[in-house]
C-alpha cells in the first residue's frame, strides 16, 4: 500500500489527544511538530508519553511510526487505545528515557529521526489527586511517576531538617527552604504528613505572606509550588534522568534528525541549554588556556534556534500551564556523539 504524502500543514485540534475521556492540551504542539518535522516512513520517539498528545499528533501529520516511552505504567494503559488505532505505527514501551537505546533495540531499532521530550509531570499525573502531585485538590502524599519507590509522605516524614531544607532549596530554589523545614519538621511530630493539602497547608503558613510580592501575585505562585516541586523532582531523580536522555538521544537520533525539549523550570531548561551550546560548539564561556586537540570533539548538534521557543499568550490564555513551558529545538550533526567517544577512550 502506497504511503500518504506528509502534511506540513498540521494543525491541532483543539484539547488534541486520544478518544480517552480525559481533556488534554499538549503544550507548544504545533512548535515542536514543526521542529521535529515528521516523514512518512520515518520513525520518532515521544519519550515522554503522558496522555499521547504529542505522540497521536506525529501519528496524524504524516505515515510515520512513533515509539512512545513512559514510566507510568497508567500511560502505558490509557494510551492503547491510540495504540489499536494504528497497531504497526505506534510501539508502547513501559520505562525511562533515559534508557532510550536499550528499549529501542527491544523494537529492532538502533536510530530513530526524531525524539520528542515534555519534561517533568504529565497532566494524567497532577489532574489525578490519587497520585499526589497537585495541592489543588487533597490526596494522598505519593508523587512516584513510576508507582514504585518511596514516596513524597516518606521523605517529609524522615528526613533530617538540614537535609530538607537543602533539597527543598536545590531543586526547588525556594529562598525560604530553611524556614519551610522547620516547619515540616516540627508539624510531624504532632502527626505523619500524609496528604498533599496537609504539606502545602504547613507551607503556606509560613511562606504565604513571604511569597506575596506583587510579581509572585501577577504569576499566581502558590507559596507550595517550589517545595512540591523539589520533592517531585528528588523522587523521581529527574535531573539526573534528564541527563541520560539527553546522551541516550545523542546516540540515536540519525544525522539530520531532530530533537525537541520542552521544559517548565529553570533546573531543567538550564541542564537542557548548557548541553545544547557545549556540543554545538556554542559554548561562549571559553577557556584562557589553550584546549588540548585531542580534547577538543566534534559538533554533535546544530542549534534550530539560539532562543527557547515560548508559548503564545493566545496559547496561555487557553491553557495556563503553558505560561512557564520552554522548548528548545536541534538538529543532530554527522559527528560521533561524545558519550560513544569517551567510552572508546576508556577501553
């Protein structure tokens, strides 16, 4: 059967996903489908599945394949209804990104054209108060994007007071991190912290009147974002997942291929930017010593744009939680990628 012509003109519908009940507005869409610019007959990977907008998206712009990798289980199972649909285009794979090369050779694949990442919790995860992700609506203190592991209520519960301040503060950048684990600290010797309203009720006791500049107020910051975030990002190590997905793309995609990454805070966007401007040889920090040659690697990427590409305020107005959203796009060069490079030279 002949292949259909790809559609460059792709435009979303509006809450664009599967058949599923859940309402899904993927962030930056129609940007991050013009990046990745997807082919008939070429193969992406939406490393991030979540509710599969961006992933059905890829599947109806043009006759590709598309391998969609989760870690939560859940989407995995809400996603199979999109997977029925197109059952030779779309593999589901349960796992991280970060290991992308291993669960693409599961599907006999060792390059792809493009990988798509949307970092951090999925709407299926923080519109669910069962996961506990969100302070918006009460539940249980969880946060696992993998439903496995120790959870948010086990940290907040254990943790030494000097320690969670520091976490609270490194992946949070919350300049109150001190005053707010003092006060986790001393709320749990009454009783465990085991809810999200609970944790974000102690918060905002002593970091709500702090918090209310006239900026903080413009952006509608809850006083507990920062913290729910740090503990998100501490449970489900995402930084250091980023990392390996950053490498695992590197090693996949193919010369000319394509990859785009949309962050929604500053941990992630500056992880994402700093590799980006290293291995495009963007890099403008310098050195004021001569670099050795055989030290100096080849260009792995080439930067689509210099600038993080930001959500319209048509699109903000539409869904406000694209209002914090960064997408940074690039295309692979021919040149070896440098994690292959430096396990060479370690042989």
């Amino acid at each position: 059967m002949a292949r259909a012509a790809p559609r460059h003109d792709y435009k979303p519908a509006e809450n664009a996903v599967t058949d599923n009940a859940f309402s899904h507005t993927p962030v930056l869409l129609e940007a991050v489908i013009e990046a990745l610019s997807p082919k008939s007959g070429k193969v992406y990977v939406d490393g991030t599945l979540g509710a599969g907008g961006y992933t059905k998206a890829l599947l109806e712009s043009s006759d590709c394949i598309v391998v969609g990798i989760d870690r939560d289980p859940y989407a995995i199972s809400y996603n199979k209804v999109l997977s029925e649909r197109y059952p030779d285009r779309l593999h589901l794979i349960c796992g991280h990104f970060g290991n992308m090369n291993a669960h693409l050779s599961t599907c006999g694949l060792s390059e792809v054209d493009g990988v798509a990442l949307d970092l951090g919790v999925s709407s299926l995860q923080i519109d669910n108060p069962d996961r506990g992700f969100a302070f918006s609506q009460d539940g249980p203190l969880d946060m696992r994007m993998s439903q496995s592991g120790e959870t948010a209520s086990e940290i907040v519960n254990s943790l030494e007071q000097d320690d969670l301040a520091d976490l609270i503060y490194k992946y949070g950048e919350e300049r109150l991190s001190k005053r707010i684990a003092r006060a986790i600290v001393s709320a749990r010797k009454n009783e465990p912290i085991v809810t999200t309203s609970r944790l974000a009720e102690i918060i905002r006791s002593v970091a709500g009147s702090q918090n209310r500049s006239r900026r903080n107020k413009l952006n509608r910051i809850d006083p507990a974002t920062r913290t729910f975030q740090a503990l998100r990002i501490k449970i489900n190590d995402e930084i250091n997942e980023l990392q390996l997905g950053l490498n695992e793309a590197e090693k996949v995609i193919k010369p000319g291929g394509r990859l785009a990454i949309v962050s929604f805070h500053s941990l992630e966007d500056r992880k994402v930017k700093v590799f980006l401007r290293q291995r495009s040889g963007n890099d403008h920090k310098g050195s004021r010593h001569r670099p050795d040659p055989k030290e100096v690697k080849e260009p792995t990427w080439r930067l689509l744009k210099k600038r993080a590409i930001q959500p319209t305020e048509a699109e903000i107005s539409v869904n406000p939680r694209a209002r914090s959203a960064r997408l940074r796009i690039a295309e692979r060069t021919s040149a070896p990628s440098w994690s292959s490079l430096s396990q060479e030279g370690q042989k």
